[in-house]
C-alpha cells in the first residue's frame, strides 16, 4: 500500500514541484497539502497521514515552524513521521528538532528532494520509526565542534571521525560496513571505542545513538 502523506510548504512554486514528484511516485499517496502551521496541524488530524513532509519555515512568523509542528505532531500522533526540508543548514533547529528524541523524524536539505530515491528513502524510514539527518548538516556540526578547543572529537582517529558521521545519519552497523569496507564486527568495535572516548553510554539502537551524538553536538 502506498505511504499516505500530508505535504506543508508555503511557496507555490517550490509546493508544486513536490506534488508533481510525490504524484509521479506509487509509493506515495498525497492526501493533504497545507501552506502554514494551522492548516498543517488541521490536515494532519483531518487525514491522520503516516508521513507529514514539511518545510521549516512557513507562515505566520516564517521561523521555526516545522520544528514547532513536529514536535506537536509527534505528541499528538506519535505514529506519524515527519521529515523536515529547511533551504540552509541550520544547527540551532537540528538540535531543537531532535532533543526531545530522534523515533521518526528526518531532516534534509531541500536540494535532496531532487533525489526521488532519496526523498522516498527518507520518507519511509521515518514512516517504520527511524531517523535521517542531511550528511551536509552532520558535516557542518562536526567541523564546527572540531573547531572548539578542547572538542572530545579530538579524541578519535579519523577512522573512528568517519565512522561516527555514518552513526549520525542514522546508518546500521551492517549499513556503516557495507559504505566503509567494514565488516560488522570492526564496525562495533570503532563504535564502542568511540562512545568509550566521548562520554557517552553505548546504546545498540540506532534511534539513540544518532540522539546521542546530536545531544553531544549541542554542548558548549
């Protein structure tokens, strides 16, 4: 069956090409569009979709209202996913995003929407509970937290920086592997060590861990 989807964006143009997209593809069964926070949270009880794809800015304030929807969304809703496109990266809304939990939530920049597959493999991933984040967002809180004196990151040898930037992106082990020419078990071991040196407690799930690393990239 096709993953019902409630669409928010609030510019016509930008709204229409991801309509025609999401239209083009059977996988996805578009039942609501909205232009601003009220209409969206309207659509969403109205429909009760699986997935809600929305932009980050949107009327009345043109601010935060992506973050502020998901997260009423994933109170009210829990079973729905959302992923959020924003234009830029902006670290601040990532970390307001995900502080409160990663389970269904995805944020990527809207240049990714060109990628059909990638946009459907995001939908489908918060769709079963799961997380994404853009790898160009994890880049930017990454170089930005190296930069700092003092950065745990400091700690890790690049293969561990390497592999710690698939974990954020919400990869399995067998994934992280798979893209490093690791096998499962070396790519464990980095993990352990890497949680080992940066103070976190190490959690299987993948949900978590990616809630880790983006609570460590928040600290100051």
């Amino acid at each position: 069956m096709p993953i019902s989807l409630v669409l928010a964006e609030d510019s016509y143009i930008v709204r229409e090409g991801i309509r025609l997209l999401l239209e083009a593809a059977d996988e996805v069964d578009l039942v609501g569009i909205a232009e601003n926070l009220d209409e969206l949270l309207v659509a969403v009880e109205k429909h009760r979709p699986e997935v809600v794809l929305t932009d980050i800015r949107m009327p009345p304030t043109w601010t935060d209202e992506g973050v502020r929807a998901t997260l009423e969304i994933r109170s009210r809703w829990p079973e729905t996913g959302v992923v959020v496109l924003s234009q830029y990266v902006e670290s601040g809304y990532v970390l307001d995003l995900f502080e409160k939990g990663t389970t269904g939530i995805a944020y990527l920049l809207k240049e990714r929407v060109a990628d059909l597959h990638e946009l459907l493999g995001a939908i489908n991933r918060v769709r079963e509970g799961g997380s994404v984040v853009d790898p160009r967002v994890v880049d930017v809180l990454i170089a930005a937290r190296a930069k700092q004196a003092g950065s745990k990151l400091k700690r890790l040898t690049p293969r561990e920086t390497e592999v710690l930037e698939h974990v954020a992106e919400g990869k399995t082990n067998a994934v992280i592997g798979r893209d490093l020419y690791l096998s499962e078990r070396a790519v464990e071991k980095h993990i352990n060590s890497i949680f080992t040196k940066l103070d976190l407690a190490f959690e299987q799930d993948a949900n978590k861990r990616v809630r880790a690393v983006v609570l460590w990239l928040a600290e100051h």
